[in-house]
C-alpha cells in the first residue's frame, strides 16, 4: 500500500463510506453535466470558466470510481492518491489519466485562485476530461450519453 494512501487514510482524506456504490450514477451524471457546461463556456470565450468546469467534470469521474470502491475523499489531493492506489497500480487506469488529472487541478487552481487561465489550457482541460470520463464509464461499465 501507498504510504500516501495511508496517509490520507490516517487524516481521513478519504474514508470508508457504505452507501459510496449507489452514487456512482449520480457522480456520472455530474461529470456529463460539467464537461457540457465547460464546452459551452469554451465556445462563447470564457476560458476560466470552462477551465474549472472541465476540472470538476473530472472530479466527479474520479469521484465515480472512488465511491465504487466503497470510499469518500475530503481532499482532492487524497482523491488523486486513491486513484493511483486503487486503479493506477493495480492496472486497471493508465498513469497518464491521472496525470491529466492533476494537471487539471492545477489549471483549475490558476484560474481560479490567480486569474491565470488560457483557451489553450480551457482547451486542453475539456479533451482531458472528455478522455478521463469515457475511460472512468468504461470502466465502471457505464454508457456514454
């Protein structure tokens, strides 16, 4: 085990949580409703925006397949940890996803925190989150809408 997964196991970064499976939907359906959102955003020049929402379409995706293994995150940080964890090592998602994934964090966080933000970056967020939610529904052998 990670030390970094215990870590956050330890803080309760991320927790046990029972009822996690039966939201998975609903998680899907919120990263569908985001990566939408950022496209509109994108297509009208609101760059930070579309940046954020393309972040949070993949938080709710890897949120997704958090709540499929039984657990809840308190930290995005810990969410990306649990990723690597639970599907990066035990080969079931490619390193390079949750890399995208951080990147995105951290597009987000520019924009967000620092009005630092591109249509190159909102561009590259949007196909990041695209790729990371038909891999996650895949996966969880959920259809694409």
């Amino acid at each position: 085990m990670r030390s970094d997964f215990k870590a956050c196991l330890h803080r309760r970064g991320i927790a046990s949580f029972k009822a996690a499976p039966s939201l998975v939907p609903k998680e899907l359906g919120q990263a569908n409703h985001d990566l939408q959102a950022a496209r509109r955003s994108c297509d009208v020049g609101e760059y930070k925006w579309a940046t954020i929402q393309a972040y949070y379409a993949m938080f709710h995706a890897a949120r997704s397949l958090l709540y499929a293994k039984g657990y809840r995150e308190k930290s995005h940080y810990c969410l990306s940890v649990a990723l690597l964890e639970l599907y990066v090592d035990t080969g079931k998602l490619p390193l390079s996803l949750v890399k995208d994934f951080d990147q995105a964090m951290l597009l987000r966080e520019s924009a967000d925190y620092k009005g630092d933000f591109s249509e190159a970056g909102a561009c590259e967020a949007i196909g990041n989150a695209e790729q990371f939610i038909a891999v996650t529904r895949q996966l969880l052998g959920h259809r694409t809408n």
